[in-house]
C-alpha cells in the first residue's frame, strides 16, 4: 500500500458533495484501500472552516467525526519546532 498526504480539496468534494461526479471520484479514491492516506491538524481545520457555510452542523460533525476516527486517514500535528523548520526551508 502507497502512503499520500491528501490536502483540503479530495476532502472537500467528499464533505460538501455538491457536484456529485467529483464527490464520487473523491469518495472512490479516498476510499480505495490502495494507499495509505495522511493528512495534518490544518488541513482539517482549513476543510471544517471551508465546510461550515455549506454543510448542516450535525452533518458536519457526523463527517468530521469519520474522519477523525478513520482508519484510512493518518493525522499529522505539526509541532512548533516542526513549523518552524518548515517555514525556514520555505524562505
């Protein structure tokens, strides 16, 4: 099985699901079993924030939930040290 690091946009499409051909690309792909997936404490955040004026609460929360609690998902949290570093790379 391959590791990938998905971003805010496949999560996206799968969360808010208002074009249903790129939320069932999304799903399929995500839901493959042919990687690994890994994701960070931002993106999640950035997705929750992105979703929240589109998506019912309840059902936001049942989504978040999942995928907290996914055994497809890996969640990286960046430690500040970690943060740092990155950003001096990055200049």
């Amino acid at each position: 099985m391959e590791k990938a690091f998905v971003d805010t946009g496949p999560l996206f499409e799968f969360g808010a699901a208002q074009d249903r051909l790129l939320h069932e690309k999304s799903r399929q792909l995500l839901l493959s079993g042919d990687y690994q997936w890994h994701s960070s404490s931002y993106v999640f955040d950035e997705l929750m924030t992105l979703l929240v004026q589109r998506v019912a609460k309840p059902k936001l929360v049942a989504f978040g939930e999942k995928l907290r609690t996914s055994s497809q998902l890996i969640w990286i949290h960046p430690s500040l040290e970690e943060e740092e570093a990155t950003w001096q790379i990055f200049k």
